[in-house]
C-alpha cells in the first residue's frame, strides 16, 4: 500500500543517513587524532578536553592494603572495598554494594547528591566483616570514581566542568567535588579520607593495566560514552607541570563531545539533542551511548506513526514520551531470534501498548534497532582507531609482539552482544591485517572500581 511505501522510504533513508562506510570511519578517526593533538596543545584548544589526570603511574601488582572505591556513575553508583596483598597475594577479598540514584537527585543540589551517597558509603563501611583489616592507627583510604569532566589540580581534588548524562545539579558546577564529597563524610561521622579523584574511564585503564601490562587505553561504553589513554608526557604542550619520572601521564579524552563534519547526524539526532539537557554538547556520546540509542528509535518509530501510520490511524500516545524505549529494551528487540518475532511483539505490547503488530512491522523495528546500533557501535570503533592513530599504532612496526590492549567496559559493551560483536568486527575492518592482530579489546568487568581503589593505594 501507499502507506507501507511511506514506512519504507523512511527506513531506507534512516539508513542511508546512518551509513558509515569505511572511508568515512577513517576520517572520524583521523579527525579524532587531530582533535586529540589540538586538545593536548593547550586549554580550550579542541572539543576534546583531554584532561590530565594526575596520574602518572599505572598499578604494578605490588598494592597492598585495605582500600575502598565509590563509583558515581550515570545512573547507578557502586561502593566496593578491596584486599590487596601485594605482589603475590594480588586481590585478597572484595566486596561491593550497589544502590541507583533517583532522577530527583541528579538534578537537585550538590549538597542532596553527596549526602546521600555519604550516606550509603557509611553503610556499607559499617559492614566491614573479618576479611578486610585495616592497619592500626591507619585511616581509611578511597579513590573516588565521578564520571563526570573535572579540571583536576592534583590527583585528589578537581572541579567539575559541566554535567553530562541525565544530571544537571547547577551549585556543582565549577566545585571540587572532594572537596564537597569529604564534606559529607564528614557530616556523617566518618573517619575516611579521599586519595584519588578518577574518571571511570581512567579507573578502567588502572583496573585493566592491573590485569595486563599491554593495556593501553580504556574505552567507556554505558549510559556515556567516553575513553583515556597513556600519553607520553612529552607530547603534552599544555603540561606545564612537574615531568613525571615515569615519562608517561594519563589523559581523559572525554571524547563524547567529540563533533566533525564526518559524523553522519540524522533529523532524529538533532532532536535529541535539542531536547536533551545540553544541547549542542556532547555529540558523539549522543550517538554512541546507552542513554540515547533507545530514544533515536523511538523518534524514527513516532515519525512512521506520524507520517505512515505505521501502528494503526493514531499514533500510540505511549511513543510520544520521552526516553520510554530505553536501550535494553532496544536490545531485546534486535537480538530476538525467535521466528514470529515474539520478543519484539511483547516489548512493542508492554511498553508502548501497540498489539497486533504483523511480522514484517516487526522486521521494520529490528532493522532500525540495527541501523541505530551498527552506527554507534561502528563509530565507536572509529574513536579507537583514532588513539591507534595517535600514538602510532595503527600501522605495522618492528616493535614485534607489540600489543595494544583496549579495556572496555560499560552496561551497553556488556550487554548489547550485536554492537559488541560489530565493534569489534569494525575494528578488524579498518586495521591492516598486520595490526589488527595485536588489537585487543578486552572486557573490563568493574575495572573502573578496583581501579580507583587501586590508584587510592598508589596516592596515599
Ligand atoms: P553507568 O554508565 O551509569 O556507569 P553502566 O556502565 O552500568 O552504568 O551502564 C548502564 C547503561 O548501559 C544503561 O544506561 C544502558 O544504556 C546500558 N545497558 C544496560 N543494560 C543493557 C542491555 N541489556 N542492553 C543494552 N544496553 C544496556
Ligand atoms: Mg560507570
């Protein structure tokens, strides 16, 4: 019919603007090693913060004591306490605790935001059972994971830039955020001090260095998206800082807001950003990452209702709301291997309350849910490449047996099993077969907590 026709010429036009041949990765990527150099260069030089972190000495195994990690994340938050028995005792025990965070927390203030995360923090230390010894006379330790931009100006202390994901706590802003969070250890009687502020994605590359000494960078692929590297500190122009012995300094890219003219953006994209809580920000992330894929389906979805009455005359009232189709559920979608499509019924049934939908309605959503994950999951690749690019290991050398480890972890890397398998067939597709060998994306289960904690043993 007319209508079908409709729906069909929007599908093939969602997929011809969301198509990322190889051509076109690679000059995301070589965009992205040109930003990466321009941030580097000097302050406010590139959308690409590419943060000094402070830290100028990954873990070595020899670690060793009782030390405790809060991970604020985007919309869960973790507390984990950790053994360490040095070079040989390696992980003696850990535990963990998690708790999400209300929607009315992430956009309240900064004093609600950190009291109740001292609080759960008290809680779980009060737990401390037999396993965990702390020392006499020792206080306890904690890195701080806050996957937020912060200007560090030292290795424990740093000032939010902006909020990203779904918070948006203004009186934060231009704060350190140690500083307000020992405020609300201490409102809670704890004796506990912070020795290490790090981004997750910083906390993954300690986390996953721990494990292997061929990591190199770490990519974070969950409701943002974003990665860090080892730089050598030479390359850093900006850096105007004591040289490290080490030679080496690692750099938060923050490259979800990474932006080239390369970046295929569609008339959906540009809606969520508009309506999104920062607008113009951030645009890689709001292609790439967890919190957004879910929502441009929806958009697509709502312009077949509207244009093609793809569900029937009316256009499903449940569509319109914002955010509704979250990421997971877009997942089920696309991984339904059932032949009725039963999955992607029941999910169009339970959330957006459309019944009867015909197997080839059915095929329509799953191959939008493809559209939008392959792009994400083929750009992100693209970004990978590019750090490849930048310390030059995108091409064959003699330094035989070379290997470059990428630590990636994340709730949309760890579940999404299509956009992991296309990341990493992406990754093979853009690298010589030389390289890509010695590529590896490895996934990094927490690493973000116990590599902060790992990092609190190194700085206190
Ligand atoms: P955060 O990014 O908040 O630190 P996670 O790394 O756990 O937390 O990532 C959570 C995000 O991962 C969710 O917001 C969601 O977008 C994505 N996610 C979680 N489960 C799935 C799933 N089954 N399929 C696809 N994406 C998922
Ligand atoms: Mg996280």
């Amino acid at each position: 019919s007319r209508r079908w026709g409709r729906a069909m010429a929007i599908l093939k036009e969602l997929e011809e603007k969301c198509a990322t041949p190889a051509e076109k990765l690679k000059q995301v990527a070589d965009a992205m090693a040109v930003e990466m150099q321009a941030g580097l260069s000097s302050e406010g030089g590139s959308k690409l913060k590419m943060l000094i972190s402070y830290v100028d000495n990954l873990p070595t195994g020899n670690e060793e004591g009782l030390f405790y990690a809060l991970d604020l994340g985007g919309t869960n938050f973790r507390v984990l306490r950790v053994q360490l028995g040095g070079k040989d005792g390696r992980i003696v025990s850990q535990e963990f605790a998690e708790a999400s965070i209300a929607p009315d927390l992430m956009v309240g203030t900064s004093k609600e935001l950190f009291d109740y995360i001292a609080t759960e923090l008290a809680k779980f230390v009060a737990q401390e059972g037999q396993d965990f010894q702390l020392p006499p006379g020792k206080k306890r330790q904690l890195g701080f994971t806050f996957s937020f931009p912060v200007m560090q100006t030292s290795i424990a202390s740093g000032n939010l830039i902006k909020w990203t994901k779904g918070f948006s706590i203004d009186d934060a802003v231009g704060k350190d955020v140690v500083a307000e969070l020992a405020s609300a250890i201490e409102r809670q009687g704890l004796n506990m001090s912070v020795a290490a502020l790090v981004n997750d994605t910083v906390g993954t590359l300690a986390g996953g260095r721990y494990d292997n000494k061929d990591v190199i960078a770490a990519v974070i692929l969950g409701t943002g998206t974003n990665a860090a590297y080892v730089e050598r500190a030479k390359a850093i122009p900006k850096w105007h800082g004591p040289y490290p012995s080490s030679g080496e300094m690692v750099i938060n890219m923050e490259w979800g807001n990474f932006r080239a003219k390369e970046l295929p953006l569609t008339e959906y994209d540009k809606e969520v950003d508009a309506k999104s809580l920062n607008p113009g920000h951030q645009i890689f992330e709001k292609l790439v990452s967890g919190m957004y894929l879910g929502e441009i389906v929806r958009k697509v979805l709502c312009k077949m209702a509207e244009e093609a009455c793809f569900f029937g005359e009316t256009v499903p009232e449940q569509l319109k709301v914002p955010f509704i189709l979250r990421t997971p559920d877009m997942s089920a979608i696309h991984h339904d291997s059932s032949p009725d499509l039963s999955v992607v019924g029941s999910k169009l049934k339970d959330i957006l309350k459309i019944s009867h939908t015909s197997l080839d309605v059915r095929k329509v959503v799953v191959e939008i849910c493809n559209t939008v994950a392959t792009r994400g999951a083929r750009l992100s690749a693209a970004g990978i490449v590019g750090i490849l690019k930048k310390l030059a290991r995108d091409t064959a050398n003699d330094g035989e047996g070379q290997k470059s480890v990428i630590a990636v972890d994340g709730g949309l890397f760890e579940h999404y099993t299509e956009y992991r398998k296309c990341l990493e067939n992406t990754l093979k597709e853009l690298l010589d077969d030389s390289v890509s060998e010695s590529v590896i994306i490895e996934h990094s289960n927490d690493g973000s907590g116990i590599g902060a904690a790992l990092l609190a043993a190194s700085h206190s």
